[in-house]
C-alpha cells in the first residue's frame, strides 16, 4: 500500500484492512483514491470515470470513513439510482462495505414491500438506498414520520448523475433535495457518480442546485482524458453544440465493427451464428424490438434472457440472477442495462441500429472488457439503411472524442406545478408568502412560479384560507389515488394492462393489442416467449394467458419525442460526404454507403453548403440540422415552409409554390430578425406532458414548444450557404 502521505491513509484503518485483507486490493484505483480528500472534506463532487471504473467504492469507502469519525447515527447517507434493477444489483455490496464498521444499509423503491419497510421506519439503516420518487413518497406519506427517518440525512450520493439531469427527472431530484435539507436544518453534501459526459463542470454545478456558488465543489475524473473541468464542446448553456472541428490524433480504444444485415432477422441469424459459447448482451431501442429478437433468437436454439421496463419484477429479478451467473447465452435489454448494473463475466456487446447518443454508447460499451487481457467491443447490426447512417455518424463522433453535454430540459413548469402541491401534502398546510422558501431560491422552484401557484388556486388545485394554503378537491379528483401516488413520478407513463399466466404476472403490454381486431386467436409475445389469451378482467385491466408455440404482438405507446440532435444529424452528413467513421466496416456496409454516396448523396448533400430540391411536387430544404432545429426552422420560415408536413432530421418541407424570390425574403427575414419563432405544438404532446391539467394551457403549450426547439441549430443552418440543385421557380 502506499506510504504515510498519500490520501488513502485518511480512511478508517478497519476499511484500509478490509480494502487489502477482504477485497485483495494490492491499491486503489486512481479515482478512489483522488476522491478521498474531497469526499472527506465535506466538499460538494462529481466523480467521473468510465463504465466499471470503481465509482461506487469511490464514494462509499470515504463516506463511511465520514461516516464514522463523524459518528453519524441514524439514515446519515441516502444512495439514489434512476433503476430500481441498479438498486437491487448495489444493495449486497454497499451494504458490505457498511457491515465492515458495524453499519448497515437498506433498499427502498415500488418493488419492496410493507414488512420490510416498517422495518426500516423502526430500525433505521445507516445508508438508504431509494429513488427519488420514493424519497419523494415517504416525505408525503402518511406511514412514514420523515422528519425521524430523514432528519440526519448528512451526504447524498446520486449515481449514474447524467441519466437525471437530462430528463425532467433530474429536476424532480433537485426539487425534492431541497426539500429534504428543510427537513434535516442543514446542507446536504452532494456527490454524482457519472460516466464521460461533455460538461462536467455545468453538471456539478447542476447538481449542487441552490447551494452552487455558496458550497466547494470539485470533479475528480482522473481516468479520463484531457481536463474534466471544463466542457469538451462549448454549449453556451442553451443545450446546442457541434462537432469539434479537428478530430484528435486517434480513435479512442475498442474493437469496433459496423455491420448492414437489412432485418431484425437477419439480424438474429447472425447473433446466433457468432460467438457460440460466450455471453453477448444486446441492446435495442424499444421493448418490442426486444421481444421480437428475443422470441426469434429462441425459435433458432439460443438461449436467451431479457430485460425491459414492462417485465414483471419477478421476470425482471429471474433474468438479473441468470446474467451473472450463465455463460453460452445472449441477453437482450433496452437501455435498462446501460447503466451500471453488473451483467457478469459478458464477453460481447451487440448493437441493433444504433444507441441516440454517443454518451450511451459509450455506457454500452463499457459494459466489454472488463477481464484482463480482454478489449472492449461492440458489434453495430443495422437492419436498414437509414440506422447505418445513423450508426455510421454516431461512431464519427466517438472516434473524435465527442461526447454530448448533458442539458436539464428547459421550462419544468409542469414540475413546478407538481412541486407546490407535493410540498402542501408534506407540510399539511403552507403559508401563502412563504411557499418559495421550500427550496431554497432554486429556480424555476422560486417566487417566479407566482403564476401556476395562481392557477393552482383558482382551479381548486390548492385552497386557501387565513393566509394558508391546503390541498384542493380538484388534486384530490385528478392525483389522489393511493395517497397521491401519482405526485410522486415526473413522467406520464401509458395505461397498461397487467398479464397473467395462472397467478404468475410476466408482465405488462400495451391494452391496444388486446383491442385491435384481428384474425384468428389472440396472441401475445411477452418476456420472449408466445401466450395465447384466454380472459380478460376490463374493469381490473388483467389479460390471463397460457402458453403456446409461436406468433405473438408485442406492442407498447410513448416513446421519447422529437429526433435526432444537431450534432449528429450534420455528423451523418459529413458519413454521405465520403467520411468514415474509425471503425471496421463489413463488406455489406461499405457497400450500402458507396451505393447511397453515388446514388442518392448528390440530391441530398454538397460540401459547399446546403441543398434545395424539387421533385414532382415536393420541394426540400436539406438542412442536415437535426429534428428540433427543423422544427424551429418551419416555424420561423411560416411563408415559404410546408404548413402540413413535419420536419425531419434531414429536411424541411417546403411550399409547392415556393418561387426564389419567396425563399431569399424569407430566409434574409428570418436572418436578421431578433428572435427565432418556437415551434407549433400538437395538443397530443400537451396531454403527454405529465401534471399539463396542472397548469394554464398556454403555459403547457409555451412548455412542449421550448423542448421542440433547438435555436443555435437553426440560426447556423440560416447562415450557411444554399443551392438550388433544381430550380423552384421564379
């Protein structure tokens, strides 16, 4: 070990034991021990290493040597994941490490049930591990006196950080942290665990939420290249970047293979094929593409596992255990596994198509190459040729060292909306002049939510009497259920009917497949196998099935809108171009890009700038600018763009009439103006927006339409050059 200097020796001496006695460690990795200091110092951080990087034990080892010279009692450290299966996969760990001085740890999420969780009201652990809906239901719940189980609540660790902060559940978090020091009279040290990320600076400041500027804080990401203290790309924190314009010397480490096979059939062919006798983890982006590889790698002999959102947690913990301990197999999961969930000995990462973000990709990736002597790998299938383009400039921006920023999503009124009735159920009433106090200045959380509180009042939402706020009929009507279960998930989340074969739940499916009318007995295909349905419980939303050979829907709603960002897209330009990702491609997929650079490329992209097409009636600009600068862009362009045709990634739909001089006057108009125009918003994304009922409508619309919008995307597609490869006119 390391002589008398070196920061490790401020860990407690029966953890120093443990780390070289127990674990065998002839030393700690370089994050481990450049997290001690500012761990033990009470410092605000952000620990930054790659997938299985030792991130964990990163935080816990000096926490708990906090933890006891401090002589912290009680729940002193809350551990909060984004999956209940990180959770799970975490607890025996953390809580060996917290079984060492004496200690314990506990889980808490949706899965555990009443038992055990009076047992944690009675018998507090020293750690806790929960999600922060959970935290968010025992600070309302009836059953739970948080004031007792939480009051000491003295360190937070928030792991896999960037998979909150870009997603309203990540201000869900903040919200309910500030809470929560209202509850313990004190500052909480917070501490983000994270791999690679573009703005680690941007995201420790995130995520001290109001305490930032007042509190020390520090990334630590020794093991990562270059200087993790400032951004990778600039952002000009409004969610935009572009590709670095100069790639670094070389592509980063990993075997990487990029492959065209046409189907999600071909596809398993070739899964099945390759590597017999070792376990291969494959990721795809949705649960019915999950199912329908799964039930076809099974129909060909493989043995297969999967994972998804929509599986029972009983399916869900049988394929967890089996992950870790089987070998000649192939898991199959949506994003579910990327994160850092332990899936065993795994020798192979697949890819069907292509991961949204290189972020992901590189969570996937990190999931090979844990074995000495062993490389990270990662084999792309792209089943049609749009996903190869899609990988193709995706693994562009990976070679360059490229990864996104991590963005919370703009103007979270409906949080906000869904905050001040949480926070009235908490504390039973509130003053009506002191309600912004609960968070501690955090904006949006602060006095400039005067107007939903407003609204809140007016609907009925909250009622007010002698200068008090209390919970209204109208939250009673619409969230009350269950003891406002429903307050506690920031996400709307699509009606689903449970399915049951005897009194065993597989899992859940979307009622539409058990609605539509078709020919023949109706089947499911679930947790990778074929069901045949034999009753369904409407008013209990229950399908009873049994068993069968073959055939099957799977079907799920909701998704994540919008497309594919600015970086991206133009990285997919820059593929048609003639650019090649650092990668081995297949014979296949060299030959699939070479027919779409002579073919089809000439029409859609030139290196001088942007395109303008027409073919029979339909007039094109390719922009190559991403979904949500397109949309922006048919926004602000109203006279010349298509009124009825969406945008894409790649194009925006132009007027049949469109003449030049229409096109030049709109586009200098649009150039010079001040501002850009936000995007028209379907009604249908209103509804899907979760706590919208909570709000006035044009807030919830002026909500929808800043997340549609992408500003700096399209102000550089304004400014650059255009031509017109077929005149529009005169």
């Amino acid at each position: 070990m390391p002589g008398a200097t070196d920061p490790i020796d401020r860990l407690d001496p029966v953890i120093l034991h443990h780390v070289v006695n127990t674990l065998g460690w002839p030393d700690l990795r370089p994050l481990q021990r450049a997290a001690i200091d500012p761990v033990m110092d009470g410092e605000d951080a952000l620990l930054l290493a790659p997938t299985a990087g030792g991130k964990t034990e990163a935080a816990c080892l000096p926490i708990l040597s906090l933890m006891s010279s401090g002589r912290w009692s009680g729940t002193s450290v809350l551990y909060l994941c984004p999956l209940r299966a990180l959770l799970n996969n975490l607890i025996t760990r953390v809580d060996r490490y917290a079984q060492w001085l004496g200690r314990r740890a506990a889980l808490w999420h949706g899965d555990i049930g009443q038992s055990r969780r009076q047992r944690i009201r009675a018998e507090r652990p020293d750690i806790l591990l929960t999600t922060p809906e959970s935290l968010e239901a025992m600070l309302i719940g009836v059953k739970t006196d948080h004031a007792h189980l939480l009051g000491g609540v003295r360190a937070v660790v928030v792991d896999e950080v960037h998979a909150f902060a870009g997603d309203d559940r990540g201000w869900h978090l903040l919200a309910v942290l500030e809470r929560l020091t209202r509850v313990t009279g004190r500052p909480i040290q917070r501490i983000g665990l994270s791999a690679t990320v573009g703005n680690p600076t941007r995201l420790l400041t995130w995520l001290q939420g109001a305490g930032a500027g007042s509190r020390p804080g520090r990334v630590v990401a020794p093991d990562l290249p270059g200087n993790p203290a400032a951004p990778a790309v600039p952002d000009g924190g409004k969610g935009t970047s572009t590709a670095p314009t100069s790639p670094p010397p070389g592509p980063p480490p990993g075997e990487i293979e990029l492959d065209h096979v046409g189907s999600l059939t071909n596809a398993a062919k070739v899964i099945a094929a390759l590597h017999v006798g070792e376990k291969r983890l494959v990721f795809c982006d949705s649960r019915r593409r999950v199912e329908e590889l799964g039930a076809a790698l099974r129909a060909r002999g493989v043995t297969v596992f999967l994972s998804h959102a929509s599986l029972s947690a009983e399916e869900r913990a049988r394929s967890e255990q089996a992950f870790a301990e089987a070998r000649d197999c192939v898991i199959v999961a949506t994003s579910t596994l990327e994160l850092g969930i332990d899936v065993g000995d795994l020798d192979r990462v697949i890819q069907i198509d292509a991961p949204g973000t290189v972020a992901s990709f590189l969570q996937r990736l990190g999931r090979t190459g844990r074995r000495p002597d062993t490389t990270r790998n990662c084999l792309f299938l792209a089943t049609d040729r749009d996903s190869l383009l899609e990988a193709a400039g995706l693994l562009l921006l990976w070679g360059r060292g490229w990864v996104e920023p991590v963005v919370p999503p703009p103007e979270p009124r409906h949080l906000v909306a869904q905050q001040l009735l949480s926070v009235t159920l908490q504390e039973h009433k509130l003053g009506d002049r002191l309600w912004a106090e609960q968070w501690n200045g955090l904006a949006p959380f602060d006095a400039s939510a005067a107007p939903v509180l407003r609204y809140l009042t007016d609907e009925g939402f909250l009622e007010t009497d002698e200068g008090m706020l209390f919970i209204g009929s109208e939250a009673e009507r619409r969230f009350g259920r269950r003891h406002f279960i429903e307050l506690t998930a920031s996400f709307t989340a699509p009606p689903q009917f449970t399915v049951l074969s005897g009194r065993t739940e597989i899992g859940r499916m979307d009622p539409a497949v058990l609605t539509e009318e078709r020919p023949g007995p109706r089947r499911l295909l679930l947790a990778g196998r074929s069901w045949q349905v034999t009753f369904i419980d409407w008013g209990r939303k229950r399908a009873f099935v049994e068993p069968v050979e073959g055939g099957g829907i799977a079907k799920w709603s909701g998704g994540t809108p919008g497309g594919l960002s600015h970086a991206l897209t133009r990285a997919m330009r820059e593929v048609l171009l003639g650019t090649d990702p650092p990668v081995a491609l297949t014979r296949r997929a060299e030959a699939c890009l070479g027919t779409w650079r002579e073919e089809d490329a000439p029409e859609t992209v030139h290196p001088a700038g942007t395109i303008v097409t027409r073919h029979g009636h339909e007039v094109r600009w390719w922009t190559w600018a991403g979904y949500r600068a397109n949309a922006t862009l048919t926004a602000t362009l109203s006279s010349v763009a298509d009124p009825i045709q969406r945008p894409t990634d790649q194009f925006v739909r132009l007027r049949e009439d469109l003449t030049t001089r229409m096109w030049h006057d709109a586009v200098e108009a649009a150039r010079t103006a001040p501002a850009l125009v936000l995007p028209e918003v379907d009604e249908r994304a209103v509804r899907g927006l979760k706590f919208s009922t909570a709000l006035p409508h044009r807030l919830a619309v002026a909500t929808v339409a800043a997340r549609l919008t992408d500003f700096d995307g399209a102000r550089a597609a304004l400014e650059e050059p255009k031509r017109f490869q077929v005149a529009v006119g005169t």
